[in-house]
C-alpha cells in the first residue's frame, strides 16, 4: 500500500502532516499527543513539514499554531520535489557514465578468436545494438530480406539510433540494403534515417538486390552474424558475435564486391 514515505516524508513527518489534516489549526504540543511524535522532535518535523510546503503556520498566535495544506496541494508538491530529484540523480548518472567513458578502455586483440551468441527475437536484437556502439573506426552493414521474427520498426529505429551515435564518434558507417528491407521499413524510420544520418559525410547507403544473407563488421575485426532456424530458414534463431580475423577479411572483400556493383539509397 503506498504511504507518504514512498515520496520522501519520514515516519514522524507522515504522522504528523496526516494529524494536522484531521486536527485542523494545532499547537506543536497538540500535534505532539495526536501524532505521538516525541515533544522533543515535534518543532524539528514541523520545519522540515514547512520546508516541504506541507505545513502553514500562524507565527501570532501564542502558542504558535499550524495547519497542514490540502492533500492535492501537498501531495503534487512532494511529487514535484520527487522528479526533481530524479532530474538531478540522472543529470549525475550521465556525468559519471561520460567521465568513465573516457576512462576505461576495452582491448579487444584483432589477432585473437571469440564468439559469442544470443537465441531469440528480443536477445539477438540486444547483441547487435550492443556490437554497434562498440565501433571505434567503421562499421559495414549488410542487411537482405528481413526476418519476420524481429519487430522491424522497433529494431531499426534502435540502429538508427546506434549509427547516429557511432558517426558522432567518427565513425565511418557503410549500409549496404536488399530492396526487400527498405521496402518493409516504416516511414517514421526513414524520416529519422534522413534527419540524422544521411547528411553526415561519413554515412553512405547503398543498394543491391543481390543481397539474401546478413552480416555486420565492426571495425573489420568483429563480425555478427544472423542465423536461421534450420526448421524455418525464413525466421532467424539467433545471432552470432564472431572475432576471427581470417573470416572477417573474407566478408569484407565480398562486401567490397558488393559495395562496388550496388546502386546509392534513394527514397
């Protein structure tokens, strides 16, 4: 069940903002016996209860009274002071996340063998984004048919948004699309791709109708790769993040073949 502390109010401060609510105008000892607030705590919870906007006070009378604002006024004061909070905590998240940024450095050596795999819709869409922003130099991507297992829109506005990060970095960014894709991909998607990506000197899209498989290459030394259920070659399964230098270099110079015959994107 929620309670006032769930927006910030300690006990004393919850038990004693609901008393004044019921007791009306009170002295500190009157809210004191009906909020069973200790005395000696009651002028501290008071303040606080004011600094939070919960609490009026009466300053001319003697004794000083007080009297709790109305619960729609008070609770959309608390639940301001709440965003605000977590204004201030995100805007100190994303400071921390920017200076760490620089800090660490992941090595990955070009001349050593790793793979790893992630099975279904939602988990292979998630290792894709993830190998994309891990682009330090260029990223080749060759997309055929689209799988029906993926929420194409969903997904490519996810890459849309990785590509726009990684020219942002310098990236240099290849797309190479069947005519299938760019057919299935909705307007929205477009609207953004040409808003964010297509003036940028270091993006080029192309197309091939030769194209039926998928790969991507992150700084031609890492590979992902799209698999298709052995069932249903029409729906994916999974993908795969392959770093072997050897087959990376076989993909980009079928990449470079394509590339070359392709025709530039235009919608």
């Amino acid at each position: 069940m929620a309670t006032l502390r769930d927006l910030g109010l300690s006990e004393y401060e919850a038990r004693s903002y609901r008393a004044l609510l019921r007791l009306g105008p009170a002295t500190a000892k009157e809210l004191s016996r009906a909020s069973d607030v200790p005395m000696g705590r009651v002028y501290d919870v008071l303040n606080s209860l004011e600094q939070w906007g919960l609490v009026r006070s009466q300053a001319s009378s003697r004794p000083k009274k007080y009297i709790g604002v109305e619960p729609e006024t008070g609770l959309e004061r608390l639940l301001d002071d709440r965003k605000s909070e977590l204004e201030r905590k995100a805007q100190q998240y994303e400071s921390i996340v920017s200076e760490l940024s620089t800090e660490l450095d992941a090595h990955r050596p070009a001349d050593e063998q790793f793979w790893t795999a992630a099975v279904g819709a939602d988990e292979s869409a998630d290792l894709l984004v993830e190998r994309l922003a891990a682009a330090d130099q260029r990223l080749i991507m060759v997309i055929g048919t689209p799988s029906p297992q993926f929420d194409i829109g969903r997904v490519s506005q996810r890459v849309v948004d990785r590509l726009d990060e990684a020219l942002a970095r310098g990236v240099e960014v290849s797309l190479l699309l069947s005519p299938g894709l760019v057919d299935s991909i909705p307007e929205t998607v477009w609207d953004d791709y040409h808003g964010r990506l297509v003036t940028n000197d270091a993006f080029e899209a192309r197309v091939d109708d030769a194209i039926t498989g998928s790969f991507h290459l992150i700084d031609d030394v890492e590979v992902c790769l799209e698999v298709p259920n052995p069932l249903d070659p029409t729906q994916a399964f999974a993908m795969i993040a392959l770093t072997d230098p050897g087959f990376t270099s076989n993909l980009r110079e079928t990449f470079d073949r394509q590339w070359v015959d392709a025709e530039p994107l235009s919608l």
